[in-house]
C-alpha cells in the first residue's frame, strides 16, 4: 500500500532501501505541521552548519567527528537545500525558522526594498528614465552601457539588506521579526522559560543573523565594518562584535586572545569554535548555532572542487572543530542528552564555463531596460519582465539554459514562468521543479527574472571590486543545492543512511520534535525517516508527497548529468 503511493520509476531502489535498511523514505511539503513523536526528547541542541560544504568534500579527508555524528544518527545523503536563492542569509534563517524565503522576507544576499535605498533615490530613478528615453530615441547603446555599468549599479551596491551596518543595527532581523515566523529558538524558550539562544559564525555576519533569526540571546562574528556582504576573505582582522539587542557576553568581548589576525582560512572557523567553546564553559547555551564560514570562502577563492588538496585541509580542520564542541559537551556531562545537527546552508560549482556580465548588460540595454547583476535580475522596468526574458534566452548564449520570469495573478500573487525557448526544452518534471523551487521565494521582493546557468558555469561580474570568484553558488543546478545533513542524538535513528531529499526547511521542525517540542507555523515538516519513534501522521506526510519532490530532484539531478556531458 505505502508503495502505491510512490512514483513507479522509484519502486525498486525504495523496495532495496526498505530492505536494507528498514526505514521509509520521506520527501517533506511545505504548510504541513505535523505532530510530536512520542519519544524521550533531547534536552539540547547543537547545530553546525559548515558552510558551503559539498557532500564529496567529505571524502577528501578523514572526518572521524562527523563520521561519528553519522554512525550515531541518520545521514541524508541525498539532502538539497529545496529553496532558492542557495545563498547564505536565506539558508541559514531557513533552518533555523523551518520557513522559506517568501514569508520569512530572507531571500538572498539583496532585493527590491526601499528601505535601503540612497535618500536621492527618486532624483537618480528620474535621471534614469530620462536617459532611458534618450537611448530609445537615439539607439545610443553605448550610452546606455556605461549608464548601466557605470551609475545604475553604483548608485545601488552600498545599499545591500546584508551589509554589516543592517546587520549590526538589527535591520536584517527585523525583516524576520515582522514576518511573524516562528523559529528554534522561540519555541524552544516558550517550552523552556529562561533558556539560553547562542548563534556564532566569523567573517559571515549574516550567516549569524540568519541563525539568530528572532531569539537568541547573544550573537558573535567578527567586526567587519565597511566589508562588502558579496566577497570572500575580507575579514582578516578578528574581534569579537554583535547584533544590537543579541550582544556577545562581557567575557568574550574582553578576551583579548579573541583579537586576532587571518593567516589562513583555517583560522576563521576555529576562532568560531573557540567562541562557542567559552560559551559552553561560561553560559552552557540550550541552543548552540554556529556557522563555520571557511568552506565557503575557500570555495569561493578555489573553486573548491577543483583545489581537493586545498579544501581537504579546510575540511579536515572543520571536523577538528566539530569535535572539539562535541569534547566540551562530553566533560560538562551534556553529550548524551544532546542533539546534534550538521549540515550545510548551499554547495559551491567551479567556473568551468563563464558568461560575462558584459554580455547580459548589453541585451538589457538593447532591450531599453536596466538591471542588477548576476542570475537574480531585478529590472528598471518591471513591465518588460517576459520581453527581456524572451531577449536573453533567444540570444542563444553559452551556458545559458534558459529563464523563468515573475508575473502577478489577478488576485495578487506572483509566480514564474518559463521563456519560449525554456518551456520548449524542460521537461515536465524539471518545470515542476523549478517552479517549485522559484516559488519558495516569489513574492512582491522577488526577482523579476532567473537565469538558469548550465552546470559549472556562472555570470562573471564585479561589485563592490571584490576578488574574482573561481567558485559560486548563483543559480538553480544539482550541484549547488546538493548539500548534506545529519541528525544524531536522543530519539534519532542510529546509522541510517537515508535517500530522502530532506530540505533545510525541514531541519527546525525535526530537531524541535526531537527535543519533545512541537513546530508551529514552519513551511517544513518533520523528517520521519529520522525519528526512532515516528507518528502515524509523520509518516503519512512523508510518503505523500515523495511522488512530488523526488521527481522534480531526478529531474534536477539529469540536467546536471546533461550539462556536464557537453
């Protein structure tokens, strides 16, 4: 009967899976909320997020914590991050709300808000428009391609929602806050009055931000004023700040072994580490978040993948860190009452293939419209939204498979679709996929167009003149989504490998069913397959809608292969 209910094309390996390993995959749907198991919970939570962390990093090296983590617990070897953009502020607010991007306001590093806007705003946006009618009348491109390059994205690049100042000042989580989600935090301190909410990263202050989401206590990352938000390895000089509201303790502000000098990427993650082991020590946090930002910038710089050696020391000193927290909860006698979770925000592709933001900036200009850079295309003129989609994907660009641009239903609400020349060659899973995944944060902020890059290749462009990047996560492909996941701990499976393409939205309402608490208003469900004890009702959620996502990541999974057989 349960095998019913999944697609056919899936019977088999489900049947193989049961088989070996007694447990039934599960692919969660977002609006579901789902009831607590009854099982002795956890009392604490730690949840690592080692960003930017492939799943095929972690054969680069020995990693003997995570190993143990993984043998202790279940292990989602098919995990993705089931959202868009698979950038670091939405995927670290998304685990720890359980909500996507659309209601928690977090959808990337940046989007349309006024809010954020220089003062002379509507002054330039008049200017623009005017200089637009010039180009429409004249046929100028050239103008119009330095007016673009030049004074539109100057005019916007000081301006990002993730800059450290937002940050710092609570701007950032104040998106959160007002968007009335519920977190990990807030619901483990409506259960636990007077429990303690920590989350800490270095370099990555947003990445902190997102992880604090509406609740914790104290917040930790390195001071990094005037740092763009979009480079990689800016931070070279380390002490400790915070977010306004969610300070650091006295004793670390005043510890002066926290000031400190980069000499490696390495570096970052253990000053992040060493900062949650003195919180242990000092205020032993309930909930412990920590975000480890090496992999990504080292990823960033490398290309990951493509540097192994390089990224296996990054790795190997990650796990390091993993187990040194996991030594501190052992010696304060928490080990076993512990939840532990550790996963990551988004994967890294090297630039194997390149399109040059040139070469995006001249249609736009051709098209008479003005934009942002990268995949994400927020247009000066928004009713041109299918037009300019229709512009790019006709000019048959290398690497460029094709784009989904945003429209407005009479009722109000937005969603994608596909260009001409996209909807003629996706098949119907991969629409449905990608449809999925752009709905995850469609909404009035939301771009009004993605560009769908083949595998391994990624829009070259400059801002705020930051290093080049040889790694980046910027658009829909398998191999950006495809992080990993772990749960290990009180009421976990132990030594299940599971096939499930669990979501980061489904990491709060799991861990928070496994510390005995029941989720309230996440998009997420909890991951069954998971739980040494799970409900009927969990388990039913589950199998419902596996005939839905895991058709939509096969999909995801063949283009990649397509890709890179080219």
């Amino acid at each position: 009967m349960l095998l019913s209910m999944l697609n056919n094309r899936f019977t088999r390996s489900l049947v193989a899976v049961l088989l070996a390993a007694s447990f039934i995959v599960s692919i969660p749907v977002r609006g579901v909320t789902a009831d607590a198991a009854a099982q002795p919970p956890a009392k604490y939570l730690v949840l690592i997020s080692i960003d930017s962390c492939r799943p095929d990093y972690l054969t680069l090296t020995p990693t003997p914590n995570i190993d143990k983590l993984k043998a202790e617990g279940t292990y989602y070897a098919n995990s993705w991050v089931g959202q868009v953009s698979n950038d670091t502020p939405p995927g670290q607010t998304t685990m720890s709300t359980g909500s996507f991007g659309k209601n928690t306001h977090i959808i990337s590093f940046n989007w349309r808000d006024s809010r954020v806007l220089p003062s002379d705003w509507e002054f330039k946006l008049a200017i623009t428009k005017k200089v637009l009618e010039f180009i429409r009348f004249t046929g100028w491109d050239a103008l119009g391609l330095w007016y673009q390059q030049n004074m539109v994205r100057k005019t916007i690049e000081g301006n990002f929602i993730t800059n450290y100042d937002n940050v710092v000042s609570g701007f950032f989580n104040s998106y959160i806050r007002e968007s009335g989600v519920t977190s990990i935090g807030s619901l483990y301190k409506k259960a636990n009055p007077g429990a303690k909410v920590a989350a800490i990263s270095c370099d990555k202050w947003y990445a902190c931000a997102g992880l604090a989401a509406d609740s914790a206590d104290y917040t930790v990352f390195a001071e990094a004023k005037g740092v763009a938000p979009v480079g990689y390895n800016n931070v070279s000089h380390l002490k400790p700040a915070g977010i306004t509201a969610m300070l650091p303790p006295d004793y670390i502000m005043k510890d002066l072994s926290f000031i400190r000098e980069v000499k490696d990427e390495r570096d970052t993650d253990t000053w992040a580490a060493d900062i949650a082991l003195a919180m242990i020590e000092k205020d032993a946090p309930q909930v412990l978040l920590i975000n480890l930002p090496a992999t990504d910038d080292t990823g960033h710089a490398t290309g990951g993948i493509n540097a192994p050696a390089r990224m296996a020391e990054v790795i190997a000193n990650a796990d390091k860190q993993v187990g040194r927290i996991m030594e501190a909860y052992k010696k304060a006698g928490r080990y076993d009452d512990t939840l532990w979770v550790i996963t990551s925000d988004h994967a890294m592709t090297p630039f194997a293939q390149t399109i040059e933001q040139t070469v995006i900036d001249k249609l736009l200009v051709e098209a008479r419209n003005f934009a942002n850079v990268g995949a994400h295309v927020y247009l000066m003129e928004q009713q041109q939204t299918q037009q300019v989609a229709e512009k790019l994907t006709g000019a048959n660009i290398p690497g460029l498979f094709g784009a989904y641009y945003r429209v407005k239903s009479a009722d109000g609400k937005y969603s994608y679709e596909p260009a001409k020349t996209t909807a003629g060659k996706v098949s119907a899973d991969l629409d449905k996929c990608y449809r999925y995944l752009l709905d995850t944060y469609a909404g009035e902020s939301s771009p009004d167009i993605e560009l769908l890059l083949a595998e391994n290749c990624h829009i070259n462009w400059n801002m705020f003149d930051c290093k080049p990047f040889i790694g980046q996560h910027d658009s829909i492909s398998w191999l950006q989504q495809h992080n990993f996941l772990l749960i290990s701990g009180p009421g976990a499976k132990k030594g299940i490998i599971s096939e499930s393409p669990a979501r980061l939205v489904d990491i709060a309402p799991t861990a928070l069913t496994l510390l005995g608490i029941k989720p309230e208003r996440m998009d997420g469900i909890v991951l069954s397959d998971a739980l040494e004890s799970p409900t009927t009702t969990q388990l039913h959620t589950q199998i419902t809608v596996n005939s839905e996502l895991i058709a939509m990541v096969e999909a995801l999974k063949a283009q990649s292969e397509a890709d890179l057989k080219k």
